[in-house]
DNA sequence: TAAAGATAAAAGTAATACTATTATATTTGT
DNA sequence: ACAAATATAATAGTATTACTTTTATCTTTA
C-alpha cells in the first residue's frame, strides 16, 4: 500500500491556492514546517513572517502560495480528508459484509494516526492534530457560504457522504444518515480533544477508543448488534 | 418564570473579567452590544475599538473590563452556558420518571432559543449564534489547559455532567455516558450550524430538529424506547 | 464638598497582515 | 550554451490591530 500511495497526489482544489505547493521545492517546504509550526504555537500565533523565518524563506515568496493563512488552513485540513478519505475506500472497497464494512470506516476515521511515510514532506500525525485543534476554524467564519460556493470543502463533503451512503446500507430506514455521518466524523474529532484537555467530559481513552464508542452508538442507533 | 428569573444573577468566574460587566451600565452595554456586533461581523473582525465606536465609549475603557476579546468570548459563552443550565435544571428538576427526565433535557439543550425578556442587556437569541458559529474558538487555543485550571470552562463541564447524571440513571451499566453527554452538546451546536451552511450534511430541518435527531440516538443507544 | 473612583481622550508602541518594487537566482526552450 | 522566462529574495512601505500609558474630566459617596 505504501508503495502504491507514493505515486498518488491529493487533489486539492485549486482555488485554495495562487500556485500549487506541490510543484516546487518551495512549496513542499512551506506545507512541511506550517504544519511543524502551527502544532508548535497554534493557528492564532502562526504568521507568515515567522513561517519565512523557519524555513529561511520570505515571508512575500510565502504569499505567492497562499493568499492568506486561513487559505493555507483550508488547503491542509482538505490535504487531511483527502488523505483520509483515501485510506477509506482502499480499505473498505472489498468488504462485502455492509456492517463490517461501516464498522471498518469508523475505525478509520476514528483512530489516532500513526506514522505514513508515503508523502515526505507531510507529517500525518501532526496533521492529524492540528485537524483535531484547529479545523474548526477553517468553517467558522463569516465567510464560510461563499467559500463552500467554491469548493472549498468538497473533500469533507464527499467524506461524509460516503459514510451516510454506507449507512444507508445496512439501515435503508434510518432517517438521519448525514447527521449521523456528519456527527461520526466531528464527534471523532471532539473525543480526542476531550481525551487530550478535558479528562472528565469523556469516558475515551487508549482502552476505550473514541472508534469503540462511536462504533457502539452507531449500531445501537442502527439496530445492528455488532462485536467490534 | 420570568419573573423569578429576573433576580437570579448568572454566576460567572471572576478571573474572566478584570471588572464586573454587571456592575455599571457601560459593563452592561458592553456585553448588550458586543453581543450584537460579533454576530453581525464575526468574531475575527470584532474588535473593541469597533466595540468602543458603537457604544460611544472609549476602547480604553473597554479594557478596563475585559483583558482582550478571547475573555470576553469567554465570558459570554459561560454566561449563555449558565442561562441553559438554569433553564435545564428548573424545568427538569420537578420530573421524577428518568426517561422523561433525559428526554427534556436534551430537548432543552438542543432546541432553538426562543426570545427571553428576563435580562435586558442579554439578546439570548443572537448569543444562542454566537455559540453555535464561535464558541468552539474559546477553547480551541494553546492556553485551553491552564484557562481550565484557572476554572474558565467549569459551568460548561457542569452541563455535561448533568448530562451524565441523567444517562447514568437511565442506564447505569452504559460504558459512555460521559461521552454521549458531551457529543449531545457538541452534535446540537454542530446539528444547527449544519442546517445553516451544510444542509446537505444534516437531516435535521424545522421539521426534523437536532433534538429529534439526538433523543432518537441517545435512547436507542442506551436500549430504551421513548416516542418523544 | 473633598476625595475616591470611573470614564474619556489622546498619544504611543510593537506586531500583524498584507502589497509593491526591484534585484538576483534558477530553470527551460532553442 | 545562452537568452528569455520564471521563481525567489530582499527591502520598504501601509493600514490596522491589540494593546499600554498618561492625563483630564466627570460622577459618586462618605
């Protein structure tokens, strides 16, 4: 599979960006230590002028890139889903069992990311923690219908319409298959900020992962009886 | 109610504010109008000289109450916290059957705020907005855990907790009743946030609201029948 | 009615979030 | 191999933000 992933790009929509990170040397550098430096310090705290510092670059050569950091934002959390989204349909795709195969996606949606060497220059766990840290607010903003008009969150759209559409699968009947999908990804999300900030709020930890209780609400939920 | 509600003072954390808002008519434009400025131009835009222009008063003086915006954000979320938790205790406290019981509270939490003339300075319905597109930027800092040592987020963590209690009575043996507490929050606010921007994500609609969505999931999940 | 406390006005500072210009590399097409 | 095109770096500049400080004035209240 890691042999396979290096030659796939994530296909990002290019209106998140004035020039494709991936098609230079530069660029690449400027996706690698944004995610090093927004885990560092945070997205409030992290400018173009001190990514430029790290990576011995200048800060206008950055803006060339990315009109802005909250583009530079969009761009990684859709670089993140595309990722993910990925790693779903590869692992799901020849599972012909429809419960296994939902169970399976909230697995993979749910886990905590390990190490993937396939891209060099994208460190996937950090990445994984700044999607738990900071996506929010790459949506939350005033800016957010016009920016959905243009695409911006076609990866996650298409992430949560996968769910639904496995829900649907194994219960046709069940009314509220986006919201569930939609609550599958972002309470994934919120369980493991609770696990690393709030302790008390959250019954998740190593044993009971956020993918076990999830997996236990959606079947519930669903009337299937499964054995994760 | 709304007249016993009219002396009851929502208790916010002192460390939150360097002035009592509550004390003096400028704390009480401050929040009334900081209230309806952050809804009308998003909290990244907001500013307290914007703040200071619309209220006639002087950004400095702004100061005098609330170190920086973060705070204030802060303060108003616990204030909007602190409103639906008394709203959630006063109408549950009388119901003694525990499925009821549960079934109202989530009803409470998740419902749209509807107008409330208890306290004049505070718009709940436009505060209500603020929480579904902002509040999730009082916590998402670098400073979350010392901010939650210093006690800023403990009238949210009550809410969950009250939460919890009543999902333990229904179903003491259920793994995650903390879990679920906090995902019935985090999947309301996110629920009506969906329905705004992402109706395509979410079933809920005024038909089929968050709260619907939520009491089918929760008593499923916790093997009890409710026809809310 | 004097003193204390609150608010307003003005000015200043460092940093942010950019834009524009020009110079210097580097790449590429012939 | 070399000119032209393109990318990057360096420098400077602007408006705004997020404050702090100082001083003046206004309002309570003891």
């Amino acid at each position: 599979m890691e042999q396979l992933l290096q030659s796939i790009k994530i296909a990002i929509n290019e209106k998140i960006f004035l020039k494709d990170p991936e098609s230079s040397a530069l660029g690449k550098r400027i996706v690698e230590h944004s995610i090093l430096l927004i885990d560092e310090i945070g997205f409030e705290s992290f400018t173009f002028k001190k990514l430029g510092d790290r990576i011995e670059s200048n800060e206008s050569s950055i803006y060339r890139y990315f009109e802005n950091k909250h583009k530079l934002l969009v761009y990684l959390t859709s670089w993140y889903w595309g990722w993910l989204e990925y790693q779903l349909v590869f692992t799901t795709n020849s599972i012909s069992n429809k419960t296994e195969k939902l169970a399976k996606a909230i697995e993979i949606v749910s886990r905590t990311v390990e190490e993937d060497n396939a891209y060099s220059h994208v460190n996937e766990v950090l990445l994984n923690k700044i999607v738990i840290n900071e996506s929010s607010k790459s949506f939350l903003t005033k800016e957010v219908d016009q920016e959905n008009k243009s695409g911006y969150f076609v990866i996650y759209k298409r992430m949560v319409n996968r769910l639904e559409q496995m829900i649907k699968e194994v219960s046709p009947d069940y009314r509220y298959s986006s919201s569930l999908a939609s609550t599958i990804l972002e309470s994934s999300l919120h369980q493991h900020f609770l696990m690393d900030h709030f302790p008390t709020l959250t019954n998740c930890n190593k044993k009971h992962t956020p993918g076990k209780f999830l997996a236990d609400l959606v079947f519930k939920t669903l009337n299937k009886t499964y054995n994760g």
